[in-house]
C-alpha cells in the first residue's frame, strides 16, 4: 500500500499488525479468515510503500486473541493510492 508519509503507513500497520484483517487480494482462497502477521515500510523515492504478509486460517483465527478489524488498512485521507498491496 502507498503513504504519503512514513507517519501514515507507520500508524496504519500499527492499528492491523497481528490482528484478523483481510487483504486486498485472496487469491480465490475463501473460508477462514486472515491474520496481518508481519510488514516493511520502504520509501521509494515518491511515496512510502508497506509491504504486507498475512496469513491464512481455514478454519479461522480466534477473534478473542488477535480481535477482529474486517479488512485491511482502511481509505484515509492521508492515504495515497492503495493499489500496490504485497
């Protein structure tokens, strides 16, 4: 996902990082739910780009343990275009 800042992509992994969020794309994996389990933050030169890895639980993760927040990283304001998700 692209940020404008390294505040803005910092404060938005920090609100999903191990938590049940969906990515942007499941590759047709349906059933379950998914886990933000770990991410990197990289300036390009332009913007700044969170690299994310999730992963996936057939069966489902315990929402008493990582809570659950639907999907990934909410539209913001300060959030540039999210169309380059890892």
């Amino acid at each position: 996902m692209k940020f404008r800042s390294a505040s803005d992509a910092g404060t938005a992994i920090n609100k999903n990082i191990n938590k049940i969020v969906a990515p942007t794309n499941t590759f047709g994996i349906t059933g379950g739910n998914w886990k933000l389990d770990s991410s990197t933050i990289h300036y390009t030169g332009s913007y700044w780009l969170a690299s994310m890895i999730f992963t996936h639980s057939p069966t489902g993760w315990s929402n008493d343990l990582y809570g659950n927040n639907a999907s990934i990283l909410p539209e913001t304001s300060s959030s540039a275009n999210n169309n380059s998700s890892s």
